[in-house]
C-alpha cells in the first residue's frame, strides 16, 4: 500500500552553507581531487574567482532527499543536470515531486521531479528519479 | 577540437575494492546520518546484507583508476577547463561494503556546440560486482570549455 501519487511532495533538506572544508573533506571522500575544487591558485589559473563545489557534492545532497524519504532499495533511476555552479557559502535546499506514477521494467514506481536550489532561487540541479513504490 | 576518432573508446577496465571505512567517510562528508551507511546491524535491519554505498557513490570509483580521470589523457583534456554537464544513474542492485567493483568506462559520443565553443564527451560506465552481477550503469556529460 502506497500513498504515494502525483504532487506528493517530498520533505525538503536544507543544507549548511557550502564552505572550504565541505569541499576539502568531499574531494577526499569521493576521490574527485580535481584541483578546481580545492586550490583556489589553481582555480583563478582557470579563470575562476574562486574554488567551486562539485557538481557530485550536490548530487549526492539529493540522493540524501530521496533516501530520506524511500529507502534506496527503492531507487531504480538516478538523474541530473548541472545547471549552475555552487559556490563557497551558498546554501543549497534539495526538493522533489512526485511527477508521474507509471509501471518502470513492469514495476509500479513514482517518477520524481527533483532539484537543487540556492537562496535566491538559482537551480544548481535539476532531474528525475525513478522509484519504485 | 577534440579527437572524434576516439568515440567508442573503451578503457582498461579495473576492480576497486569498496571499504566500509571509504563508505562511512563518503557518507560523512555528505552530511548522510542514517544508519544503514554506517552500522552492519543497523543495515542488516533495514533488510541489506550489509552496509550500503549511498547512490552517488558509484562514480568515486571511477577514481580508484590507475590514471586520475584516464579520459582527460585519452583526449588530452586542460582539467581547468572541464565542467560536469549531466549525470545518471540507473541501479539494478546494491553496492556494499567489502564488495568488489569491475568498473568498465568507454566514450559514448564527443560533439561541440556553439561553433566548437563547448565540446561535450559523453561517458558510459558499468559497475559490476565480485558475483558478476550489473548492480549500476552511469552515464557522464563532461563540457569542455574552449576560450
């Protein structure tokens, strides 16, 4: 039993400020030491102002909403763009919606629209996940 | 312009071996609380064999490759210059702690826009664990800035 259907509406997770050490400890977790995250010297060498986060960082922030409100067994599908970049000291609040209830690989699932989001409104990331319910 | 010639390049593939300890620190470093990324017991409850990866954790084994990012050799890529356009996942199992993971990668597609202003490089790859089973396939958009 399910009381899942279209406009249920996932619970948001609002997350601290992004800073150096979020960075820092994110690049060593993953295994993603690109410099551009890390090395504000490098950084500017490219044409940045600053370091910026990784895109994966906020990613994983919304595997976290999702896992929050079914268990990952569930998850069948996983998908976003990277529409903005996350810079040091934004403050990143990850959403969804149930867009759709249809049968995925002969299962019934829930497709979810999800996105993250700066305070002033700028989407970093937006996309689809398919779940099964 | 990058080198097309190279669209359906696979590369060696390799095995990493997924510690528990790599997946408590991944999971800490996302602000991940709940149990079953950190405790056996607490997994086993939820109805896993053991503690699991979250769902993003796949891709941080394409970096356990002997070359950090073997594609930004391949296509002799500047790393400064290199964005994460998309990523998906599509998941047919579980990824645990003390699995593991044959990670095959290959070029799916290259293709500019912008009048060769931004390229992009479509990668694919396909994560399979110690029993032979396909437990997620990733698919990557890196956009190569150019100027």
């Amino acid at each position: 039993m399910t009381d899942i259907s279209i406009g249920t509406q996932l619970p948001a997770l609002t997350l601290p400020a992004i800073n150096r050490t979020t960075l820092a400890l994110f690049a060593g977790a993953s295994g993603d030491h690109n410099p551009i995250h890390i090395d504000i010297d490098f950084a500017k060498r490219a044409g940045m102002d600053d370091v910026f986060a990784h895109g994966m960082l906020s990613m994983a922030y919304l595997g976290r909403l999702l896992t929050n409100w079914q268990p990952q067994s569930k998850l069948r599908k996983f998908e976003t763009k990277f529409t903005a970049i996350t810079q040091l000291r934004d403050v990143i609040t990850c959403s969804g919606e149930v867009i759709d209830v249809f049968e995925y690989n002969n299962e019934p699932c829930a497709k979810v629209a999800i996105q993250a989001a700066k305070d002033d409104g700028t989407k970093t990331l937006v996309g689809e996940a398919v779940v099964a319910i | 312009m990058l080198d097309k010639s190279k669209i359906g390049h696979q590369f060696e593939p390799f095995s990493a071996d997924v510690e528990k300890g790599r997946i408590k620190f991944f999971a800490q470093s996302i602000g991940e609380t709940n149990p079953v990324y950190f405790n056996e017991q607490a997994a086993q409850e939820a109805g896993y064999k053991t503690i699991i990866a979250p769902p993003t954790f796949p891709m941080s084994l394409d970096f356990e490759s002997p070359a950090f990012l073997p594609v930004v050799g391949l296509l002799q890529l500047d790393i400064g210059r290199i964005l994460h356009g998309s990523q998906t996942f599509n998941y047919y199992g579980q990824l645990y702690a003390g699995d593991s993971i044959k990670v095959t990668s290959k070029i799916k597609d290259i293709f500019d826009k912008k009048g060769g202003a931004l390229e992009f490089v479509i990668l694919e790859t396909d994560y399979v664990n110690q029993d032979d089973e396909l437990i997620c396939q990733a698919s990557q958009t890196l956009v190569y800035r150019n100027g």
